[in-house]
C-alpha cells in the first residue's frame, strides 16, 4: 500500500497484479488479497510437521546457527572495588549476561570483560582510612562493608580536616608512583572485594571472560594523550588536554577532557585505552558497552573520538543504555531509611518472598526441594522484571507483581514449563518413538497456533540481538504460555487416541524445550516441579 501511495495506483489493483506475477513456494498452502490491498498467504499443514519432526530429530528448536559469525565484545556490570555491589547494578548485569548468552546461542564468539573501578581518587581516602585504624577481624567476615565503612569515616575526616584531605592526596599519589606499602594494601582491596563480587555473580548464574579493572590500561594512557596531541586531534586548553567537535552540533558544546590541568587521566583516557586493547587482543566486529543512560553523552564522546583517531577502524561500538528501577512511589529504589539497597540483600529477600509463596502453593515437596525452587523463583522473577519491559523505559520494583504466578511474569513460565514436565513424567515410552519415525499429524487449530508460535523462537532471537532488547524474547515466552494453555485446555494429551497422544506428546516436549532455553538465555532456571 506504501508503494501505491508513492505510484499513485489503486492499491488493490495494485495487490492482485502482485499476486498475478508471484511464483510460490510449495509450502504456501493458499494466498490471498484482503482489504484495501494486503496480500495474505497461508503456510501449508505439510511443512509444519517436517519443521516440528526436524526440531525433534535435531535438537535445533527452530534456530539457525550464524553462516557469517563474528565476534562481540560485551562490557557490562562493572562494580567498584571497596564498594558493595547494589540494586543499580542489576540492569548492566542482567541484560549484558542475557546478550552475551545470546549471541553464544546463535554461534557467535562472544568476550564478556568485567571493567571493574579499581583506581581513582578515592583510593587515596581509603589507603588514608585503612592506615588509620582497619578492623582486620571486621575485614575477614564482610571486608565489603568493613572497607566502605574506613571510605566513609576517611571522607568525613577529609571535609572537616584539610591537611588530611591532603594526607588522602599525598596516599594517592604514592599508590600511583608504585610505592610497596600502598601497592600491598591496594591489591588486597582489590582481592576481598572480588571474592565478594563472585559470591554473587556465582549466585546470579552470571560469569565473564575477562575482569580487567581501569588500572590494567594505565601504561598506555600517557602515550594515547601524546600521538592524540601530536595528530592534532587533542589540544591545549586552560592547561588540559581536550578534543573538541566543533562540525557536530550535538557534541559542540560538550569538548572532551582527556588530560585534567593537574596532569590526571580520566574516564575517557582510559575507555581509549581499553578500546584500543580490545582490537589488539580480539579484533572484534562489534563492541558493546552496557550502561545506564546517564553515560550517553560520555559514549557519543568515545565513539566520535575513536573513529578520528583510528579511522580505518571498520569496528561496530554500540552503547545498550537504559532506564532507572523506581520504588513504588515512583522515585529511586532505596531502603525506608534512604540507603541503595544492596544487591545481596535483594537477593535474600527474593528467596524469602519467594519460599513463602512455594510453601503456601506446594507443601508436598520436600523442604529442600521447596528451598531450591524458592532460589530458582525468587531470582528468576528479579532477572525477568528487569529484563521484561523496554529497556529504555524506567520501571517499577513490585515485589507482588514479580511473583504472581499469574501474567507476564517469570514465576508463570516457570510454571508453565513445570506443568509441562508433569506431564511428560506421566507418558508412555514408546509415544515419542512413533513421532521421531514420521507419525504427525495435527488437527486442531490450537496445536497449529502452538506450533507456528514455536517456529518463530528462532526469528525472535535475531530481533533480540539486532536491537539488544532482551524484553522481545520475554514477551515472546509469555505468548509461547499462552499459546501452550489454550493448546493445553482444548486438546487432551494422554487420554488421546495414539496417534494424537504421540504428536501432542511432541508438541509438549518441543514446547518444554523452547521455554526451558528461553529462559536460561534470559539467566533463569526452569524448575521441574512447582
């Protein structure tokens, strides 16, 4: 219709001389022109069962493995040492872990680089606090919160004491010209605060490749601030080093510091450094940085800068941002008393909500199959609220909505995928055999809507990558659930004669299995029992 418009021709005219000269593949069953002009074709019943008894055979659900894979680096997560990892770290992770998985899935080499802060400024306030008075016992059982604690009374003593916000400098500037006391202590925050990171990260399912912090690019800093200076690229001003964008109007007001007046680098020294690591080391394709949308123009800064400084560069640098987690009051998530709530502790909440609940719903089970359950549940349904809605749009942290076993929620997957498992556990051997050896056949207008959905996982997939929105494979198992309850509800399964028994047999195992992938991509377990 879009063509007919731009041709000035009757759209439906237009349509039937399109479908006049069309040559169609066998299995387009009938085609057809409906209203004004839309062309509508009909896949044929033949090769819906060839693609469900292939999926079957193969264990390929659907999905086509790359023909032309390249390799992504992802950077996400990125927590800082000496500080606990909390609720606003949640995004980065979940949706970088989710694209890395992804991407792996489609046959993609896919690097996953922790870029953790372990330097800066404030490590002189907490090499001043530690000298003062560590508690190495309080060290020992949450260094975390022991190391956050000597941050925060060194900071208190720095505003209200100039000569120990000097001391605080003078601490930096001997950890930065190598001096062994200050390494020493350094690297041992840096020690106890990864054991801390990979508790959780081992809890949230989450790993990476690669954690190298800002500090592993410091020796390249200075000779990057000296080949942007010579090519012109970077010049003096005010005593900095800076590049401006003056032919970019949305960057002209915005010049780039790379070299501070006092002779320190800064973010962007650094993120150069890193990009330029990253295509010595792995000569990726596409890079991508998962942040908050906050760091947008900082990007925009790095990407510009990158393409002048290395222009026959063909690499894809892509920054995946997104929006805030907002309390129910429509305002920053924080405890009552004000504080960022803790990751560890959102953590522990979700299991203890979620116990609650598969208590009260199944008290058959055993206490530590109740408790394992309760773990996959309660984290799943942070994963899937964070990852469900638009990335770019804010959204609201509801303890009830996450857990509902009903609506677009991760509990209601996991169920849909446990009372799948129910009831395979119940089938005759000898059904899947007879589907295997070519015995399928659908009748009924559920089975042929349960497996069209299925047949998409494979296109979803691709969306999810080519736009990074992990939320269009939620909302595509959540319609997979649904499709499987209506199919579920009006097509009997074991009390069927054979050869339904056998081809919905077949359905529900491919059904299981995409739901059960589905959900790993997203980093979320699928029970057996609920």
């Amino acid at each position: 219709m879009s063509i007919s418009r731009s041709r000035k021709l009757n759209p439906r005219k237009l349509a039937e001389d399109v479908m006049g000269r069309l040559l169609l593949p066998s299995w387009v069953e009938s085609s057809e022109i409906a209203g004004p002009g839309f062309l509508n074709f009909r896949i044929g019943a033949e090769i819906i069962t060839e693609s469900m008894r292939s999926a079957l055979r193969s264990g390929q659900l659907f999905v086509e493995v790359a023909d032309n894979p390249r390799t992504v680096v992802i950077d996400f997560s990125s927590p800082n040492v000496a500080k606990p990892m909390h609720v606003g770290h949640i995004r980065s992770t979940f949706l970088g872990d989710c694209l890395a998985r992804t991407l792996r899935f489609l046959g993609h080499t896919v690097v996953t680089d922790n870029h953790i802060g372990d330097w800066g400024t404030q490590f002189g306030k907490l090499l001043l606090g530690w000298k003062q008075g560590v508690n190495r016992e309080a060290l020992r059982t949450d260094s975390i919160g022991e190391m956050e604690r000597l941050y925060k009374c060194a900071n208190k003593s720095c505003e209200d004491d100039s000569a120990l916000l000097e001391e605080a400098r003078q601490e930096l500037v001997r950890l930065q010209n190598g001096d062994s006391e200050n390494l020493a202590i350094w690297h041992e925050m840096i020690e106890l605060s990864q054991k801390q990171f990979d508790t959780i990260y081992q809890r949230l399912g989450v790993s990476f490749d690669h954690t190298f912090g800002e500090s592993f690019y410091n020796p390249r800093l200075k000779r990057i601030v000296s080949e942007m200076e010579a090519s012109g690229l970077a010049v003096q001003s005010n005593g900095a080093m800076v590049v401006f964008f003056d032919d970019i109007a949305e960057l002209k007001s915005h010049p780039a510091l790379i070299l501070k007046s006092d002779g320190a680098a800064n973010y962007t020294t650094t993120d150069l450094a890193t990009l330029e690591y990253r295509m010595e080391t792995w000569s990726p394709a596409e890079i991508i940085y998962v942040t908050d949308g906050r760091q947008q123009l900082h990007f925009k800064q790095l990407f510009e800068i990158h393409r002048r400084w290395k222009p026959r560069s063909s690499v894809s640098l892509v920054h995946v941002w997104f929006g805030a987690i907002l309390g129910e009051d429509g305002k920053p998530f924080k405890t009552r008393s004000g504080d960022v709530v803790k990751l560890e502790d959102l953590l522990d909440e979700a299991e203890e909500r979620a116990l609650r609940v598969v208590n009260e719903k199944s008290p058959e089970l055993e206490e530590e199959e109740r408790k394992r359950v309760a773990r996959m549940v309660g984290l799943g349904a942070i994963k899937y609220a964070d990852l469900s809605p638009n990335r770019q749009s804010d959204y609201v942290f509801s303890w009830d909505k996450m857990l509902a076993l009903n609506g677009n929620t991760a509990p209601y997957l996991q169920y849909a995928h446990a009372r799948i498992q129910s009831i395979l556990r119940k089938q005759d051997s000898s059904d899947e055999g007879e589907v295997v050896s070519g015995e399928f056949s659908l009748s009924m207008p559920e089975e042929f809507a349960l497996c069209k959905t299925l047949l998409n996982f494979g296109l979803v997939l691709e969306a999810v990558v080519g736009d990074y929105r992990p939320n269009y494979l939620c909302t595509y198992l959540y319609e997979l659930a649904g499709a499987f309850a209506r199919f579920y509800e009006n097509c009997p399964v074991l009390k069927a004669d054979a050869l339904e028994r056998s081809t919905r047999i077949a359905i529900c195992k491919l059904t299981s299995r995409v739901l059960r992938q589905g959900l790993h991509l997203l980093g979320i377990e699928a029970p057996e029992r609920m």
